[in-house]
C-alpha cells in the first residue's frame, strides 16, 4: 500500500500551529478567569466551553457565514489583509483554535485556581508584577494541568472531521488532513488506505497518552 503522507504532515501542522497559539492565547485567559470575579464570568466561561456540547456543523457553518467572501468581515479580511478564511489552511487553523480553546484553557484556570493565594500575594508584595507572578510562581506549580491542556488540544485538533470539512474542503496540500483522507478512502471503498491513516493516528495519539499520563504521575509523587 503506497500511502499519501502528505495529510498527515498537514494534519500534525494545523495540531501544532493551533496548540502554539492556543498556548499564547489561552494561559492569560485562564488566569483572567481564575482571578476575577466578575458577574458575567459564569457566561464567559460558558460561551468559552460551547465548542464541548456544540455539533461542530454548528461551528463551521456559523463560521462560514461569518468569513465568507460574501459577508463584510469576509471582503474586509481579503482586501485589506490579503486574508481569506474559508478553503484555507489559514482559516482551519482559526476554526481550530476556537474549537479546541476550552481543551487549552479549563485545565489551566483548574490549575491555578487550586493554587493557595497566599503564594500570589506573597509575590505581590515583594513588588513583582501580574505577568512576572503568572510566569515565574504561578505556571511553574502547575505543570500536570499546563502539559494537560497542551496535549488534549494537540489531540482534540489531530481528531476533527466535521469542522474542517465544512471550512476547508477537501484541498490537497492545503486543507486535506488526515481525517478527511480517511474519510475519502472509505467513500471509494479502498479501505486498505483507510487503515493505514486510522492506525497510524491510533498509535500516535495512544503514544502521545500514555506518555502525558506517566509524565503527570512523576510529577504528582
């Protein structure tokens, strides 16, 4: 069986992409959620958590109808910034990013918030600012839940169909990850092909547990 393995470095490009960002994004918004408290905290974290209970249909078709070149946003993005979301690699690595957001940032906030206040305030008195406290005292005490939300978001990118079906297509080298080439084989019965994509993903994302899961016990003991 000679296999394309052009979908699943792409596939493993979006996860990586995706996780660098969700990481840059997602660590001052779960400290934010973990220190404030204001009233509307309940719907932010709600809304941040609806790609969990959401079809991903829902996602990408609202997703089209907010990028598409026939919206305002869509012609905006394209003519100002050369930026076109929809049937690109660009517009799967947005996508992504607001569907695996709360896979980055519920076990971070989780983590910070079970850290005592004590530590934060004593770094506060010693004249250090938010952003040196977040990055020297605080990250370093929660390196279970940090490699956590890097990992399930890495996972949960590697594993979507859905979502970048409805807004990427089926585009060789640029959309066609490794779920849509599975789902491809299997529509043209070579199931041979399918296998061998669906296998190597298995094995990888077991690896990838595994190893999260041996690594977050040595820290814990």
């Amino acid at each position: 069986m000679n296999m394309d393995w052009e979908p699943i470095w792409l596939t493993f490009r979006l996860a990586g992409t995706t996780t660098i960002l969700l990481l840059v994004v997602g660590v001052p918004l779960a400290a934010w959620l973990a220190a404030t408290k204001i009233k509307i905290k309940p719907l932010i974290e709600a809304i941040i958590s609806m790609p969990l209970v959401l079809p991903p249909s829902v996602l990408g078709f609202y997703f089209l109808l907010t990028f598409s070149p026939a919206s305002a946003l869509g012609q905006f993005l394209e003519k100002n910034l050369g930026l076109r979301l929809i049937f690109s690699f660009e517009g799967l690595v947005v996508a992504s990013m607001v569907y695996s957001l709360p896979f980055m940032v519920h076990p971070i906030q989780a983590g910070l918030e079970n850290l005592p206040a004590s530590w934060k305030e004593a770094s506060y008195t010693l004249g250090k600012s938010r952003s040196i406290t977040l990055m020297k005292v605080l990250l370093p005490n929660i390196k279970p839940a940090l490699l956590t939300g890097i990992v399930l978001s890495f996972a949960h990118t590697i594993g979507e169909f859905g979502l970048v079906l409805m807004i990427g297509g089926n585009l060789p080298g640029q959309t066609k990850v490794a779920s849509i080439a599975i789902y491809d084989e299997v529509e043209t019965l070579n199931y041979a092909a399918a296998h061998g994509y669906a296998a190597l993903l298995l094995v990888l994302s077991l690896v990838i547990l595994v190893l999260v899961y041996r690594f977050n016990k040595r820290l814990t003991v």
